[in-house]
C-alpha cells in the first residue's frame, strides 16, 4: 500500500520544479550568451591593435568588444563588396575557388546555403508542414523549402515540393524530402512556434491555430451528438 505524499512535501517539490522552469531557461541562455560574445573576444580582440584596446586606458577589460568590432567589420565588408570595385574582388576570389577541387565543393555548399537562409526575397522555410515520415501513419514536422525543380521532377513525373524534416533536439541535421504537394498539410503554426517544438522535443505546444468559430462548431457538434 503506497503511503500518500503529505501536502507540505507535495508543495514544496512543486514550489522547486516551478523554480527550475523559471530560471533554467534564464540560466542556459545567458550562459550560451556569454559563451558566444567570450568566444568572439577570443577570436577578434587579438586583431586589434592593442593601442586601440579599452584595456590600455581602463583598468578593466570591456565585454562584448569583439561582438561590436565584428559586427561593424562585417557591415562595412557588405557595404565594400556592394560597388563594382567590391563584386569585382569577390568575383575574382570565386574563381580562384573554383579552381581547387575540395575546397569548391565546401564553399559552394555554404555560400548556397547562407544565400537561401539570409535573403529577405527568399521563400524557404516560411511555412511548417505536418508530413508522414518515416512511413505511412507517422508524423512529423518538416519545413517547406518551395517547390522542386529540376531533375528530381522530369524524373518521377509528379508535383514535388521540397520539405526538410529536421532531427529532434538539434534542428541543424536533419533530411531534405521530395514530397507530393497533396501529402503536405501545412500547419497554421508559425516556423518559429515549429521551429520550438521541435527543439523541445513536444514538450512546448504551439497554440492551435484553428479559428474559434470552428472549435465552437466542432464542440457544438459533439455536445448535440452526446445530448442525442
């Protein structure tokens, strides 16, 4: 015979478990944070001139310096390389690329991908999309990436749209699926909402989109059959 919990207990392991959800997510994202700007220090501080460090005038250093230098360096690499002169260098670097076998197979992938991920004209990964995968009667959440095109539909004959089906937790790996466009049923959750349930292995629920009209309906329905 199970002994029952006693209240005090039960409300203070429930006091407990609701002082882990409020700061762990606080905890692990600054902690990510701070690792992130840290690794950035690491990297771009040394490029600088040490007479042009705030640790040459102040008797501390200042966090986050490298973040700003790099995010400055990289805005004005973008806005060199928007002129004739800057196109012209990249163009020429791209072609010294193409020359080296491994090296092109490398940057071409990345430079593919960060151009689909960062274009603001780009239609990929703007909708979520329930799938049936690995087999019939499974589901699961990919994201639309657009049509298919090319050799993959002359070869099958069929209406494809291309849905990348990420790994739980970590949505960096996953698969990229050929899909019939009548097998895609896309959901009224954002990608972000998606992109969160997934991470968090179902645990965080997006809210159902459905308009409330038509839950009422279904529950009206429902409560009429059970009445009959």
């Amino acid at each position: 015979m199970l002994t029952p919990r006693s209240p005090f207990k039960t409300r203070i392991r429930n006091y407990f478990l609701t002082g882990v959800i409020v700061t762990a997510p606080i905890a692990i994202t600054i902690y990510l944070t701070w690792s992130f700007i840290e690794w950035v220090d690491q990297v771009v501080i040394p490029l600088v001139p040490v007479a042009y460090r705030p640790e040459t005038y102040l008797p501390f250093s200042v966090p986050g310096l490298g973040v700003i230098v790099a995010v400055v360096g990289l805005t004005l690499i973008g806005a060199l390389t928007a002129n004739l002169l800057g196109r012209t260098i990249v163009r020429i670097g791209e072609q010294l690329v193409d020359r080296m076998p491994i090296i092109r197979g490398i940057y071409n992938v990345f430079k593919q991908i960060f151009e689909t991920l960062l274009k603001d004209t780009s239609d990929s990964f703007k909708h979520a999309a329930l799938v049936e995968y690995p087999r019939r009667g499974l589901y699961t959440i990919g994201f639309v990436a657009g049509d298919t095109k090319g050799e993959v539909v002359r070869q099958t004959g069929l209406d494809l749209v291309s849905v990348y089906v990420p790994t739980t937790p970590n949505p960096s790996s996953g698969f990229i699926l050929f899909i019939p466009r009548e097998d895609v049923h896309v959901l009224d959750m954002s990608v972000e909402q998606a992109m969160k349930y997934v991470v968090s292995v179902g645990v965080v629920v997006p809210p159902d989109g459905k308009p409330l009209i038509e839950k009422e309906f279904e529950q009206d329905s429902q409560s009429r059959k059970q009445s009959s």
